[in-house]
C-alpha cells in the first residue's frame, strides 16, 4: 500500500476545501470592516443625555463648603492623628490591597 496514493486521491479534495485551490498570497490580508448605525432616536436620545449631564455638571458647585467645613473641624480636633483614625486607615488600606476582609 502507497501512502502517496492516498495523498494524490484526496489531494484535489483537500485543496477545494483549503481555498477553492487558489494559492493565497501571504503578502496580502484579508479585507474586514466594521460599522455602526445608530437611529435617529438613538442619536436624539444620545444628545439629549449629554446636554442634560453637562447642566447637571454645570449647576454643582466648585467648592463643597460643607465638606471643606468639615475637614477644618476634624484637623483642628486631632483627628487625623489618633489611633483610631489610624486604624480605620489601615484596615481600609488592607482591604483595599485584597488583605482585609
């Protein structure tokens, strides 16, 4: 029995499925494209969003005064220097790095 038989028999096959027995130039790539389309009330919605968020963005002040109020007390108290704020620290550290539960 003739191996190379077999490859001549099934050979002919095998390249039809392969590409059609064409030969692909390796230089070349094949041609792919993506698109999008959006409807019209996609868009409309899209823009209607965006502007809704940009006057949200727009009507938060700068400054939070009551934030900023707030951190002058707890500076002026210690708080930054005890022992407790020290831990909630760590802990919020280690479970922020996966070490705390």
């Amino acid at each position: 029995m003739k191996i190379d038989r077999i490859s001549q028999i099934f050979g002919a096959d095998l390249q039809k499925v392969a590409g059609g027995g064409k030969s692909l130039d390796k230089t070349e790539k094949p041609v792919r494209s993506d698109s999008v389309s959006l409807s019209k009330k996609a868009k409309e919605l899209s823009s209607s969003s965006n502007e809704a968020v940009a006057q949200h963005i727009n009507a938060l002040p700068d400054v939070r005064a009551e934030k900023v109020q707030e951190a002058k007390e707890k500076i002026a108290s210690g708080y930054f220097n005890s022992p407790d704020f020290e831990d909630k620290l760590a802990d919020r550290l280690l479970k922020e790095f996966g070490f705390g539960s």
